[in-house]
C-alpha cells in the first residue's frame, strides 16, 4: 500500500529541496496533485509540478534523477504506468522508462546501478513476483526474479552487502519446504537466489532496513522467532470482546471471510494444523461451535476474495489449479457437497475481488484482459456458461472494492476515469445493461473499501471531502440513486479502511481514533443512521413492534428493536423458561420511531431465556439464546 506522504531530501547540491509525494492535492500554499517540490527554508511549493494522475507512493533520489513509483498511469503529461523518472531541476519526464509495472509499487531502492523495488507483479508483460529491479541507466528490466511462490505481498525491502532483505506477507519461495519464509527473507542482489538468512516472523511486516550487520524489522507480528499468534479472531459484535474462537491453523495470512449458513467460509493462505500438508487457501468453520469443518479444497495459490451464493462459493486469487482440475485465477464450489463445479471461465489470473449478480460474475484487478478478451481491470462473465460479456468499463486505475446488490454494480479504488466516463475514486454501473449510471459520487482521497445496503452506499478511505463541498473524513454515506451525500456524519477522525453493513448496525475498520471522540480502537460497530434515538423515523402506524433482538445467540450483550408509533413508556425484561426474571431490566421512554436499547447478558449462565417487551397494553416477547 503507498503511504500517505513519503519524502526524499535531495542531495548535497540541492539540500534546500524536499521532494515529497502521497494522496494530497495542495500543499505549500500552492495546487498539487500527489507530487511537489518543497523549500526547507519557507515551508513553500516550489514550480515543479509534474502532475501524475493519482497517487505517488515512491520516492528515490540519484543525483539529478528522481524515481517516482505509485498508482498513476500518466505524469508530466506522458504515458507512464506506475513508475517514472523526472528532471529535478524542472520536473521534466525523463526518457527512462522500464514499461508499465503490475500490482503496487511498495518500496523503492537504489544499489550499485540499479533500482529494485517491491509489491510488483509484472513489468512490461514479463512476470515478477513481488520484487523486481531494473537497470538506472538503461531501464531494463535484470534477471532478479525471487521466486515467491506462496503469499500476497512484499511491502518494504533494504539492500546491503550485495543481498536484498525483504519484508510483507509471504510463506513460500520456491517449491521445497525448506524454502519456507514467514514474512521475512533474504535474496542474493545479483542473481536473485534464496539466501539461508531465516527468522520466522508471526504476521505481516511491513518495515526493514538492513544497516551493517544488523536488519531491524517492524509489523505485526507478536512472535518473532518465538511461539505461534494465530490471527484470524472474533469478536462479540456489540461489545467488541474478544471470543474464544481458537482456529486450528498453525500458520498463515487469512485475507478474506465470507458467510454460507452456519459455517464461516476463510480464504487466504495458511496451514490448518501443524502436521498436515501445508499451505490451504480455503476452508470453512462451524459459526455457532466456531470449530473446524475439516472441508479445505486444494488449491496452488491464494485466495484473495469469497463471495457466496445460495449454494455457490465463488473465489478469486492467485492459483492456477484447484482439486487436480485447471482454474486459472476463479473457481466455483458446490457447498451443499464441497466440490468444485465444472464452471470455467479461462485465464483469469491477476484477480483480487469478484461479486455476483444475477447473471453474470463481476471480476476485478489488476488484469489487462479475462480470458484473453482485453479488459482493463474490471470486467464480468456468464454465470450460466463463465464466457466473458461484452460488458467493458476500462477503469482508468486501482480497483480497491466491489459490491454487486439491486441491480447495481459499484467499485471504489483511486480511479478518474472509466472507459465509459470519467468518475473519481467511485463508480456505478447498470447490473442489467452495463452502463455507466449518472450516480456521480466522489471523493478527494483513496476510497478503501464500500457496502450497498438498500438505498445507500457506505465508503471507507483516505478522504476528508466528498462531491466536492461535504466534510468528510475517513468516512461517508451516499444515496444509491443520486449519489447525493447524506447529512449523517458519525464523526470519524481517521482514514477508514473497510465497512460491512448489517441489517442494523454498520462495522468500520479504520486506521486511528473513533467515532464521536469515544476512541474504540481500530474497529468499531456503530448504529446505522436509519436506527439512531437522535434522529427517529417516522411512527409507522398501527401497533408496536418487537422487531428483533440481535446477535442471537449472545455471550456478552445483545440489543432489542422497537417500533413505537406513538412516544411510550417502555418496560424490557430478560427472563428464564419458567418466566422469572432472570436479567437486565430497562425503565424508560421513548419517543415515537425505530430504537434499538442494548442489554448487557454477561452475568447470565448459557441457556435459553425470553425477551419480553411492554408499553401499555402492549406486550411483545421474544427468544434469546446464550452461550459461553
């Protein structure tokens, strides 16, 4: 992922100048898009000003030259896709130019003439495997190729003493076991060969620098060198403790998570059990006893995103066979009997996301063509038949989340342009016809990840304005039909990275703070806006409502829903199979509309326990499960 903002100080003949590049459109008093020369003395931009189109990630200095890497396509007015040298003198593009580079430019560094760099999986259409390097001075591209045959990223690298040390989320290099890297390793800088150097880094990383004779590291791990940290968790979805979900894999990076019944559905790369084969990229789990399936398909690479529907689980990622039989990037799984279906749409390698509509599959990446029909980065096929459509939106850059729900097609990433119109970092398209909706909304930064629930659309990013007026940060609401933003704004204080609407409250994963100032850490649920006291829906006529009490089963807390169609006195009683009272009891009024009251089941042994809820004459009951 390209940071936020990343500088370069320039060299001795220019130390008055610092280069700095991210998400930003002004900076130093002065317009600039992604990229801008400041003054160390005055704090101000200076007249370079090559004006990629969109983000800078990468900045590396070599005397007069400036590598530039990121998710633009052009800079300086030229074709230039991810990767560009510029004149520090007046920001000119220079002729240096390696091709187009594949995937994300994550890291840049400069050693004995030339320019390696990571997160790559391609340049100028000869694959790369997630670190590349390319000749200074003639652009070509060498013959260092790792050979990182298990994982999803390489996010930072240092090079010293002729050896390249790398860091990210990985498993494999190569195809024998004793290859095995955990999220760390070292390449010799010439040839690219695997090096012995070995420590066993628990999760991902995303920092190294190698200085001397010592490389210091940073990530996420919790073990380095030392005892396992599983990291696929769960939590209570109202209290936000942690549950005792113990997965049994040993090992590995779960990158995706999808629902089919009562088993969670987990792709990514990992090893189910310590003494069973490694890697799997697939396997389910029992929701309710949070145990094991034992059902894990076998597949040569990993699985990037999982989407179900009704009986069929659909995936993407970077594998080329599943269950013996060839499936080059998608797959389809009968999930009433686990096996993989016959469909088979071809080479669709390079595929990160993928959605369902309710005729054809929606595929989204990194990828030039789907089965060698030319398609720029999002493109669909048959669900009958998995031959490509005729369906060709070409969006103009980075594709970072689709959804697929009420005929409607939406996608968020860091683009401006479709090949059908120009649409900045959101976009909707006509699930039936393909077309390009006049839905116009936007954002002025990254937009990480979205949820459709009925007639809005939620998205999460590196954004602090909207359709061009609206404050709003990290986080923002649009009408699905208008793309008009909505006056609800929960308060965010930091980039948002993903969200997930349920039917009535809304998960947002985000980088820093909270919501409203309360600080709850990096994941936060938080009431859907049709459901909040402050702001009550309209009296729905006739007679009071128990809509629901969720999550059911509870360990900790749950919540009841209630329609009240006139303000009311509320009385809301937990109580056991006899018809005692046995939990929380709630005394309040409510003014007419939706409310959603939370009760806290914590104290209460497992078992089965009734809600009853009353106002008047009014009674309303309901069951309630809990488990420890």
């Amino acid at each position: 992922m390209p940071h936020p903002l990343k500088s370069r100080i320039a060299p001795e003949w220019a130390v008055a100048i610092v280069y700095v590049g991210g998400l930003f459109t002004f900076i130093g008093g002065q317009t600039r898009n992604y990229i801008a020369a400041i003054d160390r003395a005055t704090g101000t931009a200076t007249a370079f000003n090559p004006a990629p189109s969109s983000s800078v990630g990468e900045l590396e200095l070599a005397g007069n030259k400036l590598y530039v890497g990121g998710d633009f396509l052009t800079i300086g007015g030229q074709d230039r896709v991810r990767i560009a040298a510029l004149d520090v003198a007046g920001g000119s593009v220079l002729p240096w130019y390696p091709g187009p580079v594949g995937g994300h430019v994550t890291d840049f560094e400069l050693d004995g003439g030339r320019l390696y760099m990571s997160g790559v999986n391609g340049v100028n259409g000869t694959v790369r495997k997630y670190l590349a390097a390319v000749d200074t001075a003639t652009a070509a591209l060498s013959g260092f190729a790792p050979d990182i045959t298990i994982g999803t990223d390489v996010e930072a690298l240092s090079v010293e003493g002729g050896v390249v040390y790398a860091a990210g989320s990985f498993q494999q290099v190569g195809s024998n076991p004793g290859e095995r890297r955990l999220n760390l390793a070292a390449f010799d800088a010439a040839t690219g060969a695997l090096l012995p150097w070995n420590p066993v880094a628990s999760s991902n990383m995303q920092s190294i620098l190698a200085s001397g004779t010592q490389v210091f590291v940073g990530g996420a791990m919790t073990s380095l060198n030392g005892r396992e940290h599983r990291e696929l968790v769960a939590f209570d979805a109202i209290t936000g403790q942690r549950l005792p979900f113990e997965p049994t894999y040993s090992s590995g990076i779960p990158t995706t998570l999808a629902r089919y019944g009562s088993q969670l559905v987990v792709g990514g790369q990992f090893n189910i059990g310590v003494g069973l084969p490694f890697p799997h990229a697939l396997t389910t789990y029992d929701a309710t006893t949070l145990t094991w399936t034992g059902w894990s398909p076998d597949l040569n690479g990993v699985v990037t995103d999982a989407v179900v529907d009704g009986d069929v689980l659909y995936v993407c990622g970077g594998f080329t066979v599943v269950d013996g039989q060839s499936r080059q990037g998608v797959a389809a799984f009968d999930m009433t009997s686990g096996t993989l279906l016959p469909w088979n749409p071809g080479n669709c390698l390079l595929t990160r996301l993928i959605a369902v509509t309710a005729t054809d599959v929606v595929l989204a990446g990194d990828f030039s063509q789907i089965a060698g029909v030319p398609r720029l980065r999002l493109g669909s096929v048959s669900r009958a038949t998995g031959a490509v459509t005729s369906w060709n939106p070409g969006v103009g850059g980075t594709i970072l989340d689709i959804e697929a729900a009420d005929g409607r097609i939406v996608a968020c990433g860091d683009f401006t342009n479709t090949a059908l119109g120009a649409r900045t970092r959101l976009a909707q398209w006509d699930a039936a016809t393909g077309a390009l909706t006049s839905w116009n909304a936007a954002a002025n930064g990254r937009v990480r990840g979205l949820a459709v629930k009925g007639n809005r659309v939620f998205a999460a990013g590196a954004f602090n304005l909207v359709n061009n007026s609206a404050t709003r940060i990290g986080f923002a609401v649009f009408d699905a039909t208008t793309g008009a933003v909505s006056p609800w704004n929960p308060g965010f204080d930091g980039n948002g990275v993903g969200v997930y609407a349920s039917d009535d409250w809304l998960y947002c994963a985000h980088e820093i703070g909270g919501f409203d100032a309360l600080g709850r850490g990096f994941f936060t649920p938080i009431a859907d806006p049709a459901l909040v006291d402050a702001t009550p829906a309209s009296p729905t006529a006739g007679a009071m409502r128990l809509a629901s009490v969720g999550p059911n089963p509870a360990r900790h807390a749950s919540a009841v829903a209630l329609t009240l169609p006139a303000d009311a006195a509320v009385e809301i009683d937990v109580l056991d199979v006899t018809g005692r009272r046995a939990g929380p009891a709630v005394r309040r009024a409510f003014p007419a509309g939706v409310h959603r009251v939370p009760l806290d089941v914590a104290g209460l042994p497992p078992g089965l326990y009734l809600v009853r809820a009353r106002a008047g004459a009014w009674t309303a009951t309901t069951r309630l499960a809990v488990v420890r």
